[in-house]
C-alpha cells in the first residue's frame, strides 16, 4: 500500500523490546492499548495522518512491536507526546518495555 506523505509530514517510528518476565497476556493487553490511543488521538486531533501498530516480524534483535505514526507537521507530534492519551501509554509501556524513537521528516 503506498500513502501519499506530505511534504514537511514527520514520520515517527517506535520499536518496542518487551522485558523477559512480561507474559503474553499483558502484552496483548498493551498492545491493544497503543493500538487504540492513536486511534483515540487522532479523533480529536487532525494532525495525526496515519497510525500502524503490529507485531515485528523480525525479532532477530529482540524488537518485538513497531509503531509508526504520520504526523502532518512537527507541531502535530509535539502535540501528541505532550497528550494525556501518550503520557498514559507511556506510563504503562515504561513497566514492560524498552523501546526506541526515531523521527524522520518527508
């Protein structure tokens, strides 16, 4: 599926490592939470293009979930982080994960 990304669009990429002693069923749990928040988000905010989050499929490295978010500007991901729907995400993924960012703009 190729999405047309506007020009000046900031796409933000999270890979997320879940912590060994995390069972399945809390993963799934947060997975479906990270899920629905970007969907929740972007209800309300019209600067959040595009929202993908799934399993990796490679887990060569241990990153077990991608997120990839496109945002129309980086007003629009400030915007997101500093958002009560982010701040609870990453309350809850900063007790089962570690993850990195990375941020690229078109």
């Amino acid at each position: 599926m190729m999405i047309d990304i506007p020009d000046g669009a900031v796409i933000h990429t999270v890979l997320f490592s879940f912590y060994d002693d995390v069972d399945e069923c809390a993963r799934q749990s947060a997975v479906e939470m990270l899920r629905s928040a970007g969907h929740t988000y972007a209800a309300g905010d019209d600067g959040l293009l595009y929202w993908r989050v799934n399993e990796n499929l490679d887990l060569r490295k241990n990153w077990h979930l991608v997120e990839i978010g496109i945002f129309a500007d980086h007003e629009s991901l400030r915007r997101f982080v500093k958002s009560e729907i982010h701040q609870a995400v990453a309350e809850r993924f900063r007790t089962i994960s570690n993850w990195a960012v990375g941020d690229l703009m078109s």
